[in-house]
C-alpha cells in the first residue's frame, strides 16, 4: 500500500478523531505504565542489532469493550456502521451490533469490540488522547505472565497462547477483565487479536516460505520473520493475522486497547 | 450458418495453437504404450464458452467427468473453515479445513482450463490462510495471491497448463501447523480427451496427526507442535479421521467393476507407502505422473504428492487399505475398507479349504526321556514309569498347543485333559481320538465343546501310548496304563464314520 494514501488517510481520521474528543467522549479507561527495557522480538529486523530498547508507555489495562465503543460511536456518528466511509472499513465492520448505536445483549457491553478497521480503532484511540501501540511495545507487554515481565522460555506461558487458538472463533466473546500480568494489563492473550499502530510493516509474506528470500518490494524495511527459536511460532502466528489484513479490513476475533505515550499521563 | 461459421472458428483457433506450440514440446511423443495420455497441445487455447462453476465434492466422492473438450474458464469456490470434529472414537479435534471436510474438496478441471480461485476464509475463523496449489504453474502455486484474512475472500486465476493429480495445500505461517491441521486436498486436471472410464472413483488422503494426549486419549485434544517437529504422529490416518472409510462409510464396489482411487497424501511429515490388502493395483500413475506402471503391490506416495491407481474388483469381500509401514495401520489409525460386493469366483479364490491346527514341531528339543522309552520298548524292558516320563515330554511338545500344559485346556475352545471324565469314562477310546481326531460336539466335566481336533498321525504308536499313559497318571486323572499293543489295534481297526462323540 502506498505509505502517503495510508498517511493521507489517517490524517482525516486522526481529524475526525479530534473532532470525537472535542464532543466528550468517556475516558474512564485505565492505563498502569509499562516501564522502559528491551525486547528480544520474534522479528528479528536487524538481527545484529540485538534487543530492541522501548520507551516506557502507559497502556490500557483491557481491550476496548462494545459498551465504549458505542459510546464513541454516539458521539462521532461517521464511525457509526453504515455511515463510515467505505475507505474506512469493510462490510464486516460492527455487522455484530444489533443497529449502528445499539449493541443488542447487555451483557455484550463488556465484551471487548471486535469487527472494527484499524482506522476506526485508530480514531477511538486518539480520542483517548492515545494511539494504537506499536508491534513491539504490544510482543513486550505480551512476554509478561503475572509474575515475570518476560515468560515466554515458561512453556505454561506458551501453552496459554495456543490453547486459545486451538479454540473456535465461534465462541462467545467472555467480558474484558481476566487476570492481571505484572504490569496490571489483562486480557493480553486468549480473548482477541489486536490491532497494532504498524500492522502493515510487519514482515510476513503472504507465502511465508521464502526463506532468507523476502520479497523486498512489498515490505518496507524489507526482512524476513526469522524463526530462532522454534517455539516463537505461537507468537508468528499472530504476526500472520496482522500482516493479512488491510487497514479496513474487520474480523470476528479481532479487537483493540490503546497506548499513551508516558509523559502525557505521568505528571 | 452460425454452427459451420462456429466450427470453422474454432478449426482455425485449433491451427493457430498447433502453429504456435513450441516445436520440441510437439516433437516428444513417445510411442510408449506405459505413456497413459500424451498432451493434446492445446493447453495454451483462449477459453471458450461461458464460465463453468466447478463442482466440488467432500471425500471419498470424486466429481464427475468434466466432459469437455475445449478449455473453459472454470470458476472454483472454496470456503476455508475451522471446526471442532471427531478424529477418533470420542476424541475431538479442532481442525482447520478446505471446505469443511479432511481433506478439502475435490476439484476436478480440464487441461487448459483458465481456473478463476475464489478462497474465502469463513468470518468464524481465527486464522489467515492461503491456498497452495501444485497444479499451479507461478510463484507459490497461488500463495501469496490468495491470503486471506478471516471473514475475508481473495481472487486469483490460473491456466492449468499440466495435465495430472495434484495437491493442494495452506501454505500460511507456521505451514507445517496449518498443513498438519487438515489444510489439504486434491485438484484433478484432466488430460482434454478425459481419464478413461471406470465404474467407481474415489478420493482417499492420508495425514498424519499431533495431539498432545496419547492415541485414543479422549476429549478435545490440542495440536502438539513438539511431536509434530519431531516427527512422532499420534495418529495416521485416510480421511481425517479413524473410521472415516469403515463400516457403513466403507467405499464400495461390486465384482467385476473397475475402481480408480486418488490417492493423496497431505503430511505434513510421513511418506506413505500405500497398498490395498488383497488386491494389487493393475495401473498406477504414481507419483499423480503420466506416467503408468502396471501390477503394483504397493506404491510410494510423497508427502505432497498423489497417485491415481487402478484395479478390477474381482472376488467379493473386505479389502483394507493400510500404510504399510504398518505400524501405523493398527496403531495409529491408517486404516480403511473396500467393500467389494457380488458372486464368489472360487476359481480365482477358494476361501478357506483347511482349518486345522499346525503344530510345527514343537517336540525336537528335551527328546531324552522318549528316546530311552523307545530303546527300553525296543529291549522288552519299558515301564509304566518310562512311559510317563516320555509322555510328559510328549504332551508338552504336541497337546500343550491347544490343552495347555496343566491339561486346564481353554474354556469354551479346547477341552480339559485334566480330572477329565471323558478320558476316565473310556480311556481306550482316547487311543481313536488321537489317530482320527475329534470334530463336533463333545461334552467334557459338564460343559460343551465343539470344535477341532486334527488327526495326530504324525504320531507313532509308542508316542501315543506314551501320552495316553502320562496323562492317565498325572493331572487328577485315575491311572491306568495304554500298550503300544492297544493302538496298534485301534489303528489296524475301522475309522469311525464320525468323531464326534458324545459323552
């Protein structure tokens, strides 16, 4: 995708984004901090590089639920289902709702929300004053299980992961809210996939065979997934969800939480 | 008009792809009769006609004939879904599928044919997924095209430039999971003048399995990736599941009818080495190739690869279809029928003419005892002692087979020998037992027998003597003593009409 149209684009939901904080949309969500370190990601970028340092960040403690959502959708009626632009999203977007304002089940509030476009989720962040994370920050929240900010040599931790997708999509949602990791995040792994800021330069072929031979067109910053340890497959695999979807794109199991940059929400 | 203007249209479109195929390819037709159907040469002709919508079928049903002898574009449609299903007795699997069955649906197209792939990935899945074809000539056999997000559907279109069966496969990140999960299936491409016709074809695959329980481990049993890297399958299977192609699912045929099985394998890791017991495939395109090789026992099938083989259903009955590495036959799962119905042909096969009991000669080693028995017979000196001691060893190398060595027998199968009443009742008449064997009814200590008791002819008349004397002294029983003299005169005597004897 040309990286300016993606840009031009998120300018206008950045602006429509604005327009939705203007309107007051409810930010009682909760962010606990994520203090700096380094990452050994999956993506092995630059592998003589090592480890990748993050900057510390606050990110939401759960996904973002129907229940906000819809209030955000209230307040910004373009996001609403059959209003958004078709830019934006895809037929599939909200088609889980009961109409465009309503969700049905009142218990479906506090599921998280799924079937939104990396635009829509975009939107909703900066209306929090946030911003989707990055890949990294998101695999680095991810390593953590409840006592270790990195557990991913546990294979209980592993175990968590892919027991989730040997599960079919066609159950129901559970609500936002399980176990707290070290950080006080919840609901990292087993509930829904989620939306990160740069989906879109993750490297995953569409063919995924090619070796050391990726196509380096296609991807900017070009590289290839590079399996050092083959237990990373659990973690690969949602990279391959990412990489193949575009940024309108919406799926049943695929929701989103939000991240601020720390000096915004640390005084 | 518009027929004669049609047909020479097409009589100039078939001289113009005649003119513009390459020369070498025109040039290779080997006159070999093994060569089962030499290109047409219009593998590279414009489509013609409206588009056709492929028909698809779920396992072990193959679809018809395409019946065409022109290419045409060919729309397929096919729906990537995860579900839970059965992959043995009481134990579930979440599999991942081309079309909601293990293997996927069955494509049939035509050489030539411009085949227009839809792969749509059902909203309910977590996945992505892509599609592999190896009857694709391009990058990836359509893999990168075709990725697909959940709830999402892609496009890509190819010319089926090569005649064969091929595998089908996902080829999406980490391949070996998704391949291992049940993503494959076959594509026939037809050579233009068709397959030739048979009365039955099917479609078998086999695959093999990694759950994290045991074999037969029951509930829902996740994939286990360590097992599967290692290369250490739970299960081997046709069909994605234990029992998928047995009983009333079993494939059928009847008695002199031809059956054509595609056969492929998916993987992810084992080769098969395929054979159907009892029959022996009279072609085999193997490798899924042009090439045909006749009277086959058992044929190689690669992971990811196919084979197409034929037979005649010549003699009524089950043939079982196995990898024979056959461990994984009977315990791992790789198992699957035939049913080949009709009349008997007992002169191709007679069934069972002889049930009787082998004994080998269990009765070379430990001889020393018979061997002074016979000396001491020979010089007039035998007692009923040395009789024992060479019936014991007797017994143990003959009757022990069937009476067990305590003389307890097996209930219900073969009678006691031991505190036996039959034997106290009439000791003379176990002399006719041994020389003419026992068939049918007999009652022995209050329950009933019927079964067989071969002739013990092998046995001479000391040796029965023998026998007859240890068991008379030993086991319960009340004593007494047979001479050689004794069967010499049951063996000179008639043979009964029957031996069956009631007690």
């Amino acid at each position: 995708m040309a990286t300016t149209t993606l840009r031009a684009l998120r300018a206008r939901a950045c602006a429509a984004a604005s327009f939705a904080a203007l309107v007051g949309v409810a930010t009682a969500a909760d962010y606990v901090q994520v203090p700096a370190g380094t990452l050994a990601s999956v993506i092995a970028s630059d592998p003589a590089s090592g480890p990748v340092p993050i900057d510390a960040f606050a990110m939401r403690t759960t996904p973002v639920t129907k229940g906000e959502f819809r209030r955000f959708v209230e307040a910004s009626p373009e996001w609403q289902r059959g209003r958004i632009a078709g830019t934006f999203a895809d037929a599939g977007y909200l088609h889980d709702w009961r109409s465009a304002i309503v969700v049905g089940d009142p218990q479906a509030e506090d599921q998280p929300v799924v079937n939104v476009s990396w635009f829509a989720a975009e939107a909703y962040c900066e209306g929090e004053d946030g911003r989707l994370p990055t890949w990294v920050e998101w695999e680095y929240v991810a390593a953590a299980d409840a006592t270790r900010r990195d557990a991913r040599a546990d294979p209980a931790w592993r175990a968590r992961i892919l027991g989730w997708y040997s599960t079919s999509a066609r159950a129901v949602l559970p609500a936002v809210g399980g176990d707290a990791d070290v950080y006080g995040v919840r609901d990292v792994h087993g509930v829904v996939w989620e939306w990160v800021d740069d989906f879109n330069a993750l490297l995953v072929d569409g063919d995924s065979r090619s070796g050391n031979d990726p196509d380096q067109l296609k991807f900017c910053g070009a590289g290839a997934i590079n399996l050092q340890d083959r237990e990373n497959y659990a973690v690969l695999m949602r990279i391959a969800l990412l990489s193949s979807l575009n940024a309108s794109d919406s799926t049943t199991s695929l929701g989103f939480r939000c991240v601020r940059p720390l000096a915004k929400e640390v005084k | 008009m518009t027929c004669v203007l049609r047909s020479v249209l097409s009589a100039a479109a078939v001289v113009a792809v005649t003119l513009m195929s390459p020369p070498a390819k025109a040039a290779v037709r080997p006159a070999d009769k093994n060569v089962a159907s030499p290109r047409a040469g219009n593998d590279t002709a414009a489509p013609q006609g409206a588009p056709v919508r492929a028909v698809l079928t779920t396992p072990p049903n193959v679809p018809p004939a395409t019946g065409r002898k022109a290419p045409a574009r060919v729309i397929v449609e096919l729906e990537v879904v995860e579900k839970d299903m059965q992959i043995s007795e009481g134990v579930s699997y979440t599999f991942w599928t081309f079309g909601g069955t293990v293997p996927g649906s069955f494509i049939r197209v035509r050489q030539g044919d411009t085949v227009e792939f839809h792969l749509k990935n059902h909203p309910s899945s977590k996945m992505p997924h892509n599609i592999d074809l190896h009857g694709v000539t391009g990058p990836g056999g359509g893999a990168a095209s075709s990725f697909t997000a959940p709830g999402h559907e892609s496009q890509f279109t190819f010319k089926a430039l090569n005649e064969g069966i091929y595998v089908y496969h996902c080829a999406t990140a980490p391949v070996g999971m998704h391949v291992a999960n049940g993503m494959y299936g076959l594509i026939l491409v037809e050579p233009p003048e068709g397959l030739s016709k048979v009365d039955h074809e099917y479609y078998v695959m086999q695959g093999d399995f990694y759950t994290t329980g045991k074999y037969r481990e029951k509930g829902l049993q996740p994939f286990d990736m360590e097992k599967a890297i290692d290369e250490r399958p739970t299960y081997v299977l046709f069909n994605g599941a234990e029992g998928a192609l047995t009983g009333d699912k079993a494939i059928k045929a009847k008695t002199g009818e031809t059956v054509r099985l595609f056969v492929g394998n998916g993987g992810p890791n084992l080769v098969s080495s395929f054979h159907v017991i009892g029959a022996i495939f009279d072609k085999v395109r193997y490798e899924g190739g042009t090439s045909v090789q006749r009277n086959v026992q058992t044929t190689l099938i690669p992971a990811g690869g196919a084979v197409a083989v034929e037979f005649k259903a010549t003699v009524p009955g089950s043939y079982v279809l196995v990898d024979h590495s056959i461990f994984r036959a009977f315990n791992k799962g790789a198992l699957a029928i035939l049913k080949v119905d009709g009349a008997e042909d007992k002169s191709i096969f007679s069934g069972k003419e002889l049930d009787a009991v082998y004994l080998g000669d269990r009765s070379q080693p430990n001889l020393n005892a018979v061997t002074a028995a016979t000396k001491a017979a020979a010089s007039g000196t035998l007692t009923q002692e040395d009789q024992v001691l060479a019936g014991r060893e007797l017994f143990a190398g003959t009757c022990s087979v069937c009476h067990q060595l305590s003389g307890a027998g097996l209930p219900g199968v073969f009678p006691p020998v031991a505190k036996s009443d039959y034997l106290a009742a009439d000791p003379k008449r176990a002399i006719g037992v041994l020389l003419h064997g026992l068939t049918g009814k007999v009652t022995v200590n209050g329950t009933e027998y019927n079964s067989v008791m071969p002739p013990m002819n092998q046995l001479n008349d000391d040796e029965i003597a023998n026998i007859l004397t240890y068991l008379l002294n030993s086991m319960g029983n009340p004593g007494g003593r047979i001479l050689t003299e004794d069967v010499k005169k049951v063996r000179a005597g008639p043979k009964p009409a029957t031996t069956a004897a009631t007690h």
